[in-house]
C-alpha cells in the first residue's frame, strides 16, 4: 500500500514540472532579461500563435478572422497582452508570401500555470476559425507538449521494462520467485523515485525530462542491486548455509558492496550541483534520490523477503521443461572460467585489443559541438516543431535569431542611431530595428515606422538584433559577444536565445573541470576504502574516462551527425548535442561504470584474501561475476527502452546513450579490459603502505612463507572466508 501511495503521489507531481533551463540570477542574461521585463516592460512572448490564411492575409475576411482570434486570445484569463501584424502592420510578424502571420502571446502569472494556459488557451481556439488556420509553438506550448509525450513514454516505458527485465531475469536465475524479487525492489524505488520528484517540485524547478530518466534509471539500478544480493544468497545457500547465515553474509558482503557502489552513484551525481544551472540541479537531487532508495529496497527490503522465501527462492523454473537434462546453471560459469583464463594467459594482447576498440569508437567525440534545448527536442512532426520550422523558413526573421538590447534611459536618438549602425555593422548580424529605423551593414536603409513606436520603452530605448545563423551556432554566440563588447555609457542589457545559449555553455566550461575533479576524488577516496588498494581506484578512473570517451564518440557520431539512423530509429538531427543532457548523461554513466568496477573488484578481492593468488582472484573473480554483470548491463538496457524509443530527443540521446555505455562496459571494459589490467598489475593491485608490522600481517608473511608467495589451493576447494576475516584483513 505504502508503493502504490507513493506512486500516486509521484504522478499527481507530474503536472509540475519546467522546461526551464534556468541560470542564476547572478548571470549576463538573467540580469538583462529581469530588467528588461522590470524597467522596460518587455517580455519574450510565451506563446506564439502561428495563422494560415485561405488567402491574403489582407483580405477582408482573413483579417476579420484574425482580429476575432486576437480579441478572444486576449479576453482569456493568464493573458498579459497579444501582438499582432493585423494591430501592428509589422512586416517582421507576416510571412514572405503574405499567407501567414502571427499573433505573439504574453501570459501573466508563474511560469508554473504557463503550460495550463497554453494548452486551454489552443484547445478554445479549436484549429480552424473561419478563414485562418491555428497552430501554436514557443516555450509554453512546448513544453504543454512536452508534458504530454512524458506522460505517454513513461507508460510505455514501464510496460516495457518490467516485462523485459523480468525475462531476462527468468534467464538468469531460473526461478520465477527470485526472478520477482529484484523487479519488486525496483517498482518500490521506482514509486519512491516519483513521490520524491512531487517533494523537490515543491522547492525547485524541476526539468521536464526528470521524471522518464529518473524512473528508468531507479529501476536499473535497483534490478542491478538486487541481482548482486540474490545471487550471493543462492551461493551461500548452495555452500550449505542456513537462511539466517545466509541472509546475514547475503547483506554483509553484497550488501556492502552495494552501498559502496551507491555512495560512489551519489558523489558522481552530486558532483553535478557544480553547475549553477537549474535543469542539473534538479536532475542531480532526482538521481540522488533515485540511488538512496535502490540502495534502500535492495539491502533492506530484499533480506527481508529473503528471510521469508528461504529455499523457496529456487521455486518455479517456468524454463525446465524445455532445457538438456542435466543442465544445471553452475556449467555457465564454466564460460566464464574459460574466457578469463585465456585473457590472463594473454593479458598484453587482450588490454591492447579493448583500447584498441575503445579508442576507434571514441574518435568521433572531439568534434562534439553543445547546444541549448528548444522546441527541435521535439518530433518534426509535432505542433509545436512544425511551427517553428514554417517561422523560419517562411517570415523575414525568425524571433528565435532575435536579440534584444537596451540601451540606458536618457539615450538620446543621436546616440541610438550610431549605436544601431554599430550594430548592424558586426559580423554575422543581419538587420537591427530600433526607434529610429532599419539598418543593415552599417547603414540605414529604411526610417522608422508606425510599428517601432514599441521599440521606445519608459526605460530606454530598446533595439533588435537578427543573427544570420541559428541561436546554438558558433556565428551567433561571436555576435551576443561582440554586442555586448561594444562600449555604450551606462551599460547594456542583452537577451534573446542565442545569449541564453551563451551563458548556459559558458556555466557548463567553467563547472566542468570542479564536477570532473570531485567525482574522480570521490571514486579514488571510496574505492581505496573498501579496496585498502592505491592502484585499483585509480585503474577504475581511467578506465571510467576510456569508456567515457566510446559513449561520447557514440552519441557525436548518432545523434550530432545523423548517422545509423536506420538502427536507432529517427533523430532529429540539429548539428550539436543539448548541453546539459550530455552532461547528466555522461555523469550517469561514470557512476554506472564505476558501479560494475565495484561489483567485479569486491569479489575479485575476496578471492585474494582467500588464496593470496592474484591470477586466480582474477580468474574467480570473473567467474562468479561475469553473468551476474552481463545480466544487470542487459536489465538496464531494457530499463533504458522506454527513453530510447521516445520521440523526444534529449531522452532518446540518454536512453540510447546509457544502454550502450552499460553494453560496452559490461562486454568490453568489465569483460576484457578490467581482469587483463588486473592480471599485470599482478600484487600490486593491493600494495598498501603499512606503518608498522601487525600481529596479523606478521603472521600472513607466516603463511606465505618466505617466497613470499601463497600455496595455490585449488578454487573449487578451498574454503571462502566470512565476512570476520575480510573484515578482519582490510583493518590489517
């Protein structure tokens, strides 16, 4: 009851959430945009409603049709104010071939009650009215209809995931009943995960895209989790260990590699409140909650069902009757056996080959090129998509190319008129409209019109500037630079899309090397506590980065520059990558990748303590967790279905990007790359300084005799120590 309570709760908060990618109130552009909207009484429109004429938008009822759309737009409550090309005359709000022209739609109230507006507001005007077509686009109606696609993808995501995930998990355990359990701890992480984003809604803006990634990923993760715990269970259990025992070495020792991995998740995702942007923020407190709770359901929910099940854990193998007689699932590891002996009898050739890999798949990943997000995360198809493409190629200027400046109040016209001529004299600026006229390549080419009347404002005089490229473009960002470079007494205040864009990549440079420096800290610091090892954390780092580099190389190669998209479906191509998206993704997958580090190190480093033979701990080690990993990376991926068939594409870009960084992690740095390394380093992967000689290091030099070296005892043989002695070892 207390799950469903919760999962209710979570898709009551649904509504509540932004498609604002917010920058401090300390940064150029929300400065400008807070004065621009105080002092000068300017605000970019919310809404802007696109009408298609049956004719010339300057017949007589074309215009009548209009001016009824415009007087019922702005008789509706939460709108501030509507302007028009059929109140303005404004060539800049009428399309080239006179067919189509816009009504630009301020709304009051918080941003919050924005999409409620939006989306009221389109549905009354109901498409067709008389001799004009409507269609909407802008921030709230794209965010009205980005809302409305999450709903729809973290549906099918469920019913996706769930089903998949426990077939593989049948796979895997070959019970039907600890098949269910890991699937149980997931929906209670996942209901858990959706109640938390209602609670930060209440005290943050949280992204839109929070609740599709956050739920995949809380269900990855506690499959993931519970995998680890019941798998050690049915060991112990098949070791001859009673339920209780059982149950305590189950929690004592997978249990704590799972919080060791948790905690590491949590730093990683920590790192990200580096950045001052709301969309990381947010997205950062989600993951951590998302891994607090399962962390929770696996090392406290799980014993607890455990305890109850006991041997019943092995009941209901739904696959016996169609597998060999005989064929038992302890023949699997003989696989694994095999393939981590042939990698540790050739591990130079083996490491090389991985990196080899490695390496070719990331050479796309320095052409990356960041970009903000906008209406194109949505389908082509969409409302709202196609709207904005028939501005841009349709009308003179597109509203998002537009900047807009203001200039101080006692501005006198004089000085307005060099100021704009400056303007349009920069590189890759197009035209500047202003009080005092038109002007294009340094001149005016056109005087003022009726309609520039809006550009005079009680704070000071207010000019646009239209960019020539797209607002994400190198072009655009060199011309916010250089407009706000040129010197004007008293200051200037610059908005627009292109230099939201601007400050938000400039926060994301400058975070970026903090964020990337306390994760790798953090990784170091946890690891070399549960390790007592120097050299396995750091190998963990690097190896994290190598995999890093595969995902990003992916991801430009896909998403950045249009290829394979028979293979994962349409993408919309824009010619860079969100920002802030690949920054959450790339964090997500550090954490990930250093998540299965933890799960393959701690057993490899048990079977050290209990041999003293680093080749054979490597051997073992792989044995036991080969499928256990190959397993929990094919459950996420399933996870990762949901966000990767969406039509949206930062949530495609995660979805896709984290199932293949998962796949090759698990297949090609955990499978190859990790044991090869571990085989060279040989005993120095757990060199630790030691201060003084203690009782029980002396008598483990005792044991191994003065060689230095430990009998090998053969693995099928020799007994695995309690969770007392490894303890016990680690405080050596």
């Amino acid at each position: 009851m207390c799950t469903v309570f919760l999962g209710v709760v979570g898709l009551g908060g649904l509504d509540r959430l932004s498609n604002n990618d917010s920058l401090p109130p300390t940064s150029a552009v929300a400065r400008s945009r807070a004065v621009l909207a105080e002092r000068y009484g300017y605000a970019e429109p919310d809404l802007l409603l696109l009408l298609k004429a049956t004719s010339d938008v300057h017949s007589p009822a074309v215009a009548a049709a209009a001016q009824a759309v415009e007087r019922q737009v702005r008789e509706t409550p939460g709108v501030a104010a509507t302007v028009s090309y059929w109140t303005t005359r404004d060539p800049a709000l009428r399309s080239r071939d006179a067919r189509s022209a816009l009504i630009a739609v301020d709304l009051s109230g918080p941003e919050a009650r924005g999409p409620d507006t939006a989306k009221a507001l389109v549905s009354a005007l109901g498409g067709h009215r008389g001799a004009v077509r409507v269609t909407a686009t802008g921030p709230a109606w794209t965010l009205v209809e980005m809302l409305e696609r999450n709903r729809a993808d973290l549906l099918r995501a469920e019913l996706v995931s769930v089903p998949l995930g426990t077939l593989i998990l049948l796979f895997v355990f070959r019970s039907l009943v600890a098949a269910m359990l890991p699937v149980v701890s997931a929906l209670v992480a996942t209901a858990g995960t959706l109640a938390s984003l209602r609670l930060l809604t209440s005290f943050m803006d949280v992204s839109v895209y929070a609740s599709n990634v956050t739920t995949a990923l809380g269900f990855g993760l506690a499959v993931d989790y519970g995998i680890l715990v019941v798998t050690r269970f049915r060991e112990e259990s098949a070791a001859g260990a009673d339920v209780p025992t059982a149950v305590s070495r189950s929690v004592r020792t997978a249990g704590r590699a799972v919080l060791v991995s948790a905690s590491i998740v949590v730093t990683s995702l920590a790192a990200l409140l580096c950045f001052p942007l709301g969309f990381l923020r947010s997205a950062a407190w989600a993951g951590i909650a998302v891994v607090v709770f399962s962390a929770a359901a696996s090392v406290i929910l799980i014993p607890a069902l455990l305890a109850l099940l006991g041997r019943n854990i092995d009941r209901w193998d739904v696959f016996g009757p169609f597998r060999r007689h005989g064929e038992h699932s302890a023949e699997e590891g003989l696989a694994w056996r095999r393939a981590a002996l042939a990698i540790t009898r050739r591990p130079v050739v083996t490491a090389l080959a991985a990196v080899a890999v490695l390496a070719v798949m990331a050479l796309p990943a320095p052409r990356v090129v960041l970009g903000p997000h906008g209406v194109e995360d949505l389908p082509r198809h969409s409302t709202a998509h196609a709207a904005a493409v028939a501005l841009r190629e349709d009308f003179p200027t597109a509203p998002e190319r537009d900047l807009t400046v203001g200039l101080p109040r006692a501005t006198p016209r004089e000085a307005v008129d060099r100021h704009a001529r400056a303007l349009s004299a920069l590189p890759y600026a197009d035209t500047v409209r202003t009080v005092t006229g038109h002007y294009r390549s340094g001149a005016r080419v056109e005087g003022p019109r009726p309609w520039d009347t809006r550009f005079d404002t009680p704070g000071g005089p207010l000019l646009t500037v239209a960019s020539r490229f797209p607002p994400h473009s190198a072009e655009s960002a060199a011309l916010v630079r250089d407009v706000r470079a040129l010197p004007v007494a008293g200051g200037v205040h610059v908005t627009g899309q292109a230099a939201w864009a601007v400050d938000t990549l400039s926060a994301v440079r400058r975070a970026l090397p903090w964020s990337c420096g306390l994760a790798a800290a953090a990784t170091f610091v946890l690891l070399t506590l549960c390790t007592r090892s120097l050299l396995v954390p750091l190998k963990a780092v690097a190896v994290a980065v190598m995999s890093l580099a595969a995902t990003l190389g992916f991801l430009v190669y896909v998403f950045q520059e249009g290829r394979l998209r028979g293979l994962v479906g349409d993408v919309g191509v824009t010619g860079y990558l969100p920002g802030e998206t690949l920054v959450f993704l790339l964090a997500t997958a550090y954490a990930l990748s250093v998540d299965y580090e933890v799960f393959i190190v701690a057993r490899v480093r048990e079977e050290f303590l209990a041999s003293r033979d680093n080749t054979a701990a490597v051997v073992a080690g792989t044995q036991r967790t080969g499928r256990l990993v190959t397993a929990a990376s094919l459950v996420f991926a399933a996870a990762m279905a949901g966000p990767a068939t969406s039509g949206v594409t930062p949530l495609k870009l995660t979805g896709l990007g984290l199932a293949f960084a998962v796949l090759v992690d698990a297949v090609l740095v955990r499978g190859a790359l990790v044991p090869s390394l571990m085989t060279l380093a040989g005993r120095a992967n757990w060199w630790w300084p030691r201060r003084s000689a203690t009782p029980c290091h002396s008598q483990a030099i005792a044991h191994r005799g003065a060689c230095g070296k430990a009998p090998v005892v053969p693995h099928n043989r020799r007994p695995r120590p309690g969770p007392a002695e490894m303890d016990r070892d680690c405080d050596d």
